[in-house]
C-alpha cells in the first residue's frame, strides 16, 4: 500500500482533553474576511458621489474603502500599503446594453496626477516587498520571470472585483479597483477625482461622454470612525 495512503487511513484516536482543546480552538477562531460578503450595490444615483448622464441613462458612483473598518471584507490591508480601494458603481437604466472593455478609469490627484487603477502585478510587488522586508527572508539571486500572485489578492479580485465588463440596460455593475496614492499629499481624496472614459454601447456604434466623480461628495457625507473601546483600568 502507498505509504501516503496508510497515512491517511490511519484512525485518529483524541483524549478526551485533546478533543476539548480543539473545539475550543475552532471556536476561538476569528471570522476571516473570506467568510465575510461586502454588501450588495445600490443603483448608482443613491450614492452622494455620483456622475449621472441623462442623455445617456447612466450613471457611476464611487464608495472608497478610505478606512479598513470600511472594507472589514477584503482579505488584505491595502490601505497600510498605500492603495486606496475604490468601489466603483454603474448603472445603466437605457436600453441598451454598454461596455467597459475598453474603458479607462483614472484616479485624478488634486495636483492632477493621473494614476491607472493598479493591475494584480502591481499589487503583489507593492504586498510582497513588505512581507519580505517584515519576515528578514534572505534574499536569493534567482532569475524568476513570472512571480506568482498572492492568493489573497487574487480572492479579493475574484470577490470584489468587477464580474464582467457587459452593464445590461437597467441594471448595475460594480467592483473594486485599486489606486496607489503612496507618494501623494494627504489627505490624497481632497480635491481628487475619478474620471471615467471610453465606455461604448455594446454594438460599438457610440461613446458615452466621460464621467467625473469627485471624491469630494463623498468626503462631505463621511461617516466618523467607530468609536475605540477604551482599555480597561489597571487595579
């Protein structure tokens, strides 16, 4: 019999007080943001920040993820790593479906820094230079061509991100994008904008104006942070 297979067919046999320190275990266990769901969208127009286009029956709305207690979901800390997650929300209530996939959205600084939403690979450099950094790993000089994305990054991705590029008419689209705002003045949303271009009906046949959002609009209805629990009396 393979040696791998004896392994796995071999009965485990718990005390009584093994069994105990693992269900206490499984218990204690904190819920991962992968067991978390971000809410469902609302049409774009209920959004304080939103660009609404009456000729064209479309409107996008931005909810960025400036705190993380406003993404407890996302399995990362984007923010400590000087990535804003912005969720972006579209709703199409003509008749006829539009596309993204040619479309551009960039995140415009109030200096006017035009920054591409960042790509996976992006990401993964900025996360895993830190996590390299924090964990003292030797570095090996090894020729590698293709560094793998980090799971977590591609979860969120697949979880947050947009589910498809087609917005059928009257009905709403989102997901998340990531902006690195690192070397920008802070606060880095005052004053900023995201600026939405080269959205086409789905036959190609149109090109629907471009889209301004402020970020503005949605700094004036901020929520304050939760309140912190303060520490208890030293006795």
């Amino acid at each position: 019999m393979n040696p791998s297979l004896k392994l796995q067919t071999r009965p485990i046999r718990l005390t009584a007080a093994a069994l105990l320190t693992v269900l206490t275990s499984l218990c204690a266990t904190p819920m991962l943001a992968a067991d978390k769901k971000a809410p469902p969208a609302k049409p774009a127009s209920e959004y304080p920040a939103n660009d609404f286009h009456s000729k064209e029956h479309v409107t996008i709305a931005i909810d960025p993820c400036d705190e993380p207690h406003d993404c407890p979901y996302l399995r990362l800390p984007y923010n400590a790593h000087g990535f804003i997650p912005v969720r972006v929300i579209i709703t199409n209530d003509g008749e006829t479906a539009v596309t993204l996939d040619d479309a551009r959205f960039q995140f415009i600084s109030a200096n006017n820094d035009k920054i591409p939403a960042a790509s996976l690979e992006d990401l993964n450099r900025r996360l895993s230079a830190y996590h390299r950094n924090e964990t003292k790993i030797p570095l090996i000089p090894l020729t590698i061509h293709h560094t793998p994305i980090d799971k977590k990054i591609v979860q969120d991705d697949e979880d947050f991100g947009f589910k498809s590029t087609i917005v059928n008419a009257h009905s709403t689209l989102d997901g998340y994008l990531y902006y690195d705002i690192k070397d920008l003045d802070d606060p880095a949303l005052k004053n900023a904008q995201l600026y939405v271009k080269m959205i086409h009906t789905l036959d190609q046949k149109k090109e629907l104006f471009g889209f301004t959002i402020p970020f503005d609009k949605w700094l004036a209805q901020k929520p304050p942070p939760p309140p912190k629990t303060p520490l208890p009396a030293r006795k």
